[in-house]
C-alpha cells in the first residue's frame, strides 16, 4: 500500500504552490493590462461602468498578488509555532479578499447611484468603451476555465476563490456591454444601472468566499460524502468493531480528523496500537486531503457504558494485590518470571486477570484451593469486581532473531 511520508506531503504542497504560482502570474498580468485599459479607456470614452469594471479588474490583481502570498506561507512545512501546518493562511487571505470585494461594490454602488440622481454627471460611452469590456469577456473566461480546473485538481479553496474572481469580472464586462449598448440606442441612465448591476455580482462573490472562508475557520466539518468514505474505509481494517465521534475540519485544502475505534477489549495495546496504525495509513492512502488523523482506541463503546473514571490506577490495586499475595508466600507482580497483573476497565467495572506458577511439586488440588482464596481476598479488598487467575509453567518461548 503506498503511503505517504511527511517529506512527500511537504514535497506535494511545494509542487501544489508552484503550480498556483505559475498560473496567478499569467492571471494577474491579464489582470493589470486589463485594468488599465478599462480604467484608462473608460474615462476618455466616458463610460462609469467601465472604470467600475476597471476597478474590479485592479481588484482582481491584488487578490493575484495575495493568493501567491498565502499560497507560499501556507505550503510551508508544519514547525513547533504551528504544529498542524500553516494552511489556515489560506483561509485568513480568502476572508480578506471577501473583504476587500464588499468594501470595493459598496464604493462603486454609492457613485453610481449618486449619478443616477443627478442625472447632469451621467456619462455617454460609445463604441470603443464596448470593445473593451468584449475583449475582458474573451480573455477573463477564458482564465476562469484555466484557473478552475487547476482549483479543482488540486482542491485549492483560495484559488478557486480567484477563479470566481475571474468569471466575476467576465460577467461584470458582459453588463458593461449591455450599459454601453443601451446608452447608444438612446438610454442615457443604462451605463449607472450596468454598474449598479456590477457591483451587486461582485457583493455576491464576496458572499460566497467569506462564507467559505468563515466556515473553515469555525472548524465547520468536511463534507458529508468524504466523512462517509472515512466510515467505510475504517470498517475494512480487520479488528475494528466500529467507528464513532468522528470529528473533522478543513485546513486550506486539507482536512483534520479524529475517531475512537472500538477494538476487542482484551486484545493488548500493542495490537489496539497496531490496528489504529493500519487505519490510519489506510485513510492518508485512499484520501489525500486527509493530511492529519487521530485515532483513540476504545476497548468498549464509550458513549453506552458508565465511566471508570472513579476507579483506582494500577499502583494502588497492584499494592493491594502484592500484600495479598506476599501473605500466601507468593513473588510480588511486576518482576520478571513472577506473577503478571492485567486490569480491565470495563463498563464501570474493574476485572483482573492474574497469573501465577503452577507448583512444582505437582500439588494441583492445593493450587486451586489458593488461588480460589486469593480471588476471594482480592474481591473482599480491593475495588475489582471479578478475578480470573491463570497458570504457567515452564519459560516463555521466543522466537529466535537471524543474525
């Protein structure tokens, strides 16, 4: 099964980057030329709603300049400040850019609506003013359907959020067209109202990503077919019981998760250990936007059973245990070759299974006549509610090492 290791992780992110790098570079200098020619062609055509559209093509480039930023901080490997990555960077820049669109349509609205009453400032764009926005339509969805597809392959949040940025201000030209077009046949208010239009497309877009972005940083779980998919693939994994309070939440493009798996409870933690391993490596294998998962192994199901929290510890029982057997003659637990002590905490109780060296003298009747009063001892004395001793003879095989 391939599995992959934090240096591929890191290795993974460095080349995601570098692709968003690349393709934001070609977006943001369409974006600067774009938005000179608008603003630049809007104000000796005369056209309001093309320096508005300019404005949000200027918009679009610092949000270029942006997504490289946080595109850069955020592939950066996890460090002791920041143990689960630095992917919320992302996130934080996604919330600006919303930001910054909402400030931006609100500037733009209020002009245009200034105008529209006081109709002496309306502004009359003619032919080439058109040219232009048509030419943005061609070339601003065109980086849309580049841009998105990247998004999409990669699972990026914020450069999809600079795809809409890009298809929001095609469509914002597309409205240009359509103010320009109705000043020429006559409409003197068309080129306002185009812009007023505008600007509620570009309040809508930053709706979307600060909505987005705002759930992520509430740790707002992953969606509801990829926390499926966890449950299913966790139920493949042999000597998992079951899965519950599966908890997850989004970092960037990533998603964090943590479960408690129930194991057989009398398996040794070790295995339980083993068995949280093999589910782990099997989620970051089929899910890569998994980047992080926490199992906690549960030897019963913890949301039914009432809690052990009040019982003792093993140094307390292991006491009590070891001044029982010391008045039978018998070695203290806890030394090597001597009796063994395993607790379950289970279902608010407390079982211990003890172990201990048939005589020998071969006196098996006497044997068991001691170990039903040291059960019945242990029971009396301590809080276990049910004692299980077992027998040993002999050394403990091992197998051999090769050289």
């Amino acid at each position: 099964m391939n599995r992959e290791t934090p240096s591929a992780r890191s290795a993974s992110t460095r080349a995601d980057y570098l692709e968003i790098r690349q393709i934001t570079l070609i977006g943001s200098v369409i974006n600067a030329l774009l938005a000179l020619a608008k603003i630049v062609g809007g104000v000796l055509t005369g056209s309001q709603a093309l320096v508005a559209d300019g404005i949000h093509s200027l918009s679009d480039l610092a949000t270029d300049i942006l997504v490289i930023v946080a595109a850069r901080q955020g592939s950066q490997a996890a460090d002791r400040q920041h143990p689960y990555g630095h992917g919320r960077i992302q996130t934080a820049a996604s919330m600006l850019l919303a930001l910054s669109l909402a400030f931006i349509a609100a500037g733009l609205a209020w002009d245009a609506v200034e105008r529209l009453r006081h109709p002496g400032t309306l502004l009359h764009p003619g032919l080439s003013a058109m040219a232009i926005a048509a030419l943005s339509i061609l070339l601003k969805e065109a980086l849309y359907q580049y841009t998105i597809r990247v998004a999409q392959r990669l699972e990026s949040g914020l450069l999809r959020a600079n795809a809409w940025h890009h298809r929001s201000d095609a469509l914002s030209s597309l409205i240009v067209v359509a103010g320009i077009a109705g000043v020429m046949v006559g409409f003197d208010r068309a080129d306002a109202i185009a812009t007023i239009v505008v600007t509620v497309m570009i309040a809508q877009v930053a709706y979307s990503i600060g909505r987005e972005a705002l759930a992520e940083l509430i740790d707002t779980a992953a969606d509801p077919d990829l926390v499926d998919q966890i449950h299913r693939y966790i139920q493949t994994v042999p000597g998992v019981l079951d899965a519950h309070e599966l908890r997850t939440r989004r970092m960037g493009s990533d998603v964090l998760a943590d479960v408690h798996l129930r194991v057989d409870p009398h398996i040794s933690v070790s295995e339980g250990h083993r068995i949280g391993d093999e589910v782990i490596g099997l989620l970051k294998a089929e899910l890569p936007r998994l980047s992080d998962v926490i199992v906690h192994i549960d030897p019963e199901d913890d949301r039914q059973w009432n809690s052990s929290d009040t019982l003792p510890l093993r140094p307390e029982l292991e006491s009590a245990v070891n001044a029982i057997l010391q008045l039978h003659g018998i070695a203290e637990t806890g030394n090597d070759g001597g009796p063994t002590l395993v607790l379950h905490y289970l279902g608010g109780e407390l079982v211990a299974e003890l172990t201990l060296a048939l005589p020998l003298d071969g006196a098996i009747e006497e044997f068991r006549q001691l170990t039903k009063a040291i059960e019945a001892e242990i029971i009396d004395g301590t809080p276990v509610t049910t004692v299980n001793i077992k027998a040993y003879m002999g050394a403990t095989l091992r197998r051999s090492t090769p050289n």
